[in-house]
C-alpha cells in the first residue's frame, strides 16, 4: 500500500513529466525520474520531513551512475511540502557510499537474519515494513 501511495503521488504531482522522463532501472535501482538533458536524477518523496536517508538514497543513485560513466546530480522534491533539495555526490563521499553499500552486503548476506530493532514510530509508513515486521517473526 505504502508503494502505490507513493507511485501515485509520483504521477500526479508532476503529471507533465509523465511524457518527457521515465522511470528508469540501473543495478537493480529504480530511479524516479532521469532528465537526460540536464543529467538530473528526480526523487520524489511522499513524505512530510525531510530526512537524511533520502539524501543517502539519492546519493547512491548518483554513486551507480557515476560507477556507469554518467556525471549526474541529483534533486529531492517533496510535493507536500512543496520544497526541492539538491543533491550532489562530491569524490570526499564516495568511499563513505561504498562503506554503506559494504555494510548493507553483509546484512543481506548473513546466515541468519539480524536481530530485529525496537518498533520505531517511522517504521509504520516504510515500504519495506512487512520484510521486518510479518507475524511470523
């Protein structure tokens, strides 16, 4: 649910571009929106609060296509609070991306699955809450 309220905030906040840019896939990575002309990667958030991860996320985005051979910055846009952030990868940061992609590997490769963290109060509206907290576990 969380998924499709986002996709739908994403087609009708910037219904203009539903024409010129198109979601684009790379490594795995679904990017909302690249404007190849301006080499601009658009991330749009659903959220009300600017947060750190969506730096970090779009910072990687940067990161994979950089390691692709495409120079590209990057731009937070927030409909609900109607602001926009850019984003840029400077070379400083780039060991930084590589640690946290070093870091997620492991997880995502261990025998056994983490031990859960305390139910945090963002986890309710994460894409991803059913992976860490089905009935089953």
């Amino acid at each position: 649910e969380t998924v499709a309220e986002g996709k739908l905030i994403h087609e009708t906040s910037y219904p203009y571009r539903a024409a010129s840019f198109e979601e684009i896939e790379i490594e795995g990575s679904k990017i909302d929106f690249y404007d190849p002309g301006n080499k601009v990667i658009h991330e749009i958030k659903k959220s009300d609060k600017m947060e750190h991860g969506h730096i970090a996320q779009i910072k990687y985005y940067l990161y994979l296509f950089r390691k692709n051979g495409i120079e590209a910055t990057g731009l937070l846009e927030y409909p609900r609070l109607r602001k926009t952030l850019p984003v840029v990868l400077e070379e400083p940061e780039i060991p930084e991306v590589e640690a946290l992609i070093a870091d997620t590997d492991k997880v995502i490769n261990q025998e056994n699955c983490p031990p859960r963290l305390a139910k945090k109060t963002f986890c309710r509206s994460c894409s991803y809450f059913e992976f860490c907290w089905t009935e089953e576990q």
